[in-house]
C-alpha cells in the first residue's frame, strides 16, 4: 500500500481527532502528519500534543488566502485531509486540490439533518425533535456543499424514548470512535 499522509482538521474537543492519532500511531502505510485547527483554545491541540502531532492554527483571513494552508499541506506532504468535528464550510481550493481526498464524519444519517449549522448537539437535538426512532454516523467526501458529498459509510443505532441529548451524542460518539479510523484505513487501502 502506497504511504498515506493525513492532515486532520478540527475545531472542537477532538475525541474523534484522538482515536485517529491513536489507531494510525505505529500504521506501516498511514501516519497522521498535523493537526489544523481554527480554534486556537481548541482541547484537541492537546490531545494532538500527547501523540506528537504538529498543531496548527489558523484564522478566517488565513483559511481564505490558501497559500497559508496550502503551504502547511505542502511541508507535511499531506494527500489526504480528515474531518473531524471541523466547523467551517471547506473552500473551493482546497476541494479543488484534493479533489475525493477529503472525508467527513456526520452525526446523523444523511442526507436528512445536514446542512449548515447542523454540528455536534445541533444535529442530535433536531433528530430527537423529529420523533425519530433511530440515528446513526455517515463519513463522506467532501464537496463544495456542507454535508453533500458521496456517502462512504454509515452505521444506525436505535432511538429509545427514554434517550436525551446527552445520551444519544454518547452513542454517537462511541460508534464515530469504533468506526471513523478502520473506514478511514479501509478506504485508502483500496487505491
Ligand atoms: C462529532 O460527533 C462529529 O460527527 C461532529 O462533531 C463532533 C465532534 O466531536 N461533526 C459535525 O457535526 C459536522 N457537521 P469530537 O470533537 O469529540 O470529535
């Protein structure tokens, strides 16, 4: 298998981005190269640090001008960019770069409840709003439209009416961690 080199994006806490770093630490073929972040007070530039991967922080007017982050890229020989809790809309350069090089993860069973502004509790609140009785995980291509890109996975979990907020993001939590790496690992060793 050709050597892989992941630069993952996040904005947020980052437990997604740490069993990442984690199942790819010793990979022969895979290596997480960097960690970009918009949030300089970002909990996953820690969690980035216990593994030794490089942090990089940046703002709108960098994330804009995409000699920054293409440059960043560049000196990491990144080919493939993960998402992993990232908030903002990718920009056409970067797709336009790494045309299905960019995957995402979803805290819900898409197409329905995507969208902008459809992040993290966001997402929960509205499927439990909806009286839906099950949920899910979807990890996808990224495109120029939030949440849009080709399907490559996904996985249900069951609703209960006894579930909450709190309890359905933790289901959901725990079936991005047992799925997010191996489908990340599975979907580069078929190239
Ligand atoms: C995850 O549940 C991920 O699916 C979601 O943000 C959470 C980040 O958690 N992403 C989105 O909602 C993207 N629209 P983490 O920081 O603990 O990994």
């Amino acid at each position: 298998m050709k050597q892989q080199n992941l630069a993952i994006f996040a904005s947020g806490n980052g437990t997604n981005a740490e069993e990442i770093f984690k199942y790819f630490k010793d990979h022969h073929s895979i290596s997480v190269k960097g960690l970009l972040t918009n949030n300089p007070k970002a909990q996953v530039l820690n969690r980035a640090a216990r593994y030794d991967v490089p942090g990089f922080t940046f703002n709108r007017e960098d994330f804009r001008s995409k000699h920054h982050i293409l440059e960043v890229l560049h000196q990491w020989n990144i080919n493939t960019i993960i998402l992993a809790g990232f908030l903002w809309l990718i920009p056409e350069y970067l797709i336009h770069r790494f045309q299905d090089r960019i995957l995402n993860i979803h805290p819900a069973l898409l197409p329905k409840f995507g969208g902008k502004g459809m992040y993290g509790k966001h997402v929960h609140q509205a499927v439990l709003d909806s009286g839906q009785e099950e949920s899910g995980i979807t990890i996808h291509l990224v495109n120029d439209q939030y949440d849009r890109g080709r399907i490559i996975f996904q996985e249900r979990c069951p609703i209960d009416s006894q579930d909450t907020l709190d309890t359905l993001a933790e289901k959901i939590h725990k079936l991005e961690h047992v799925h997010y790496p191996r489908v990340i690992e599975q979907w580069l060793s078929m190239e």
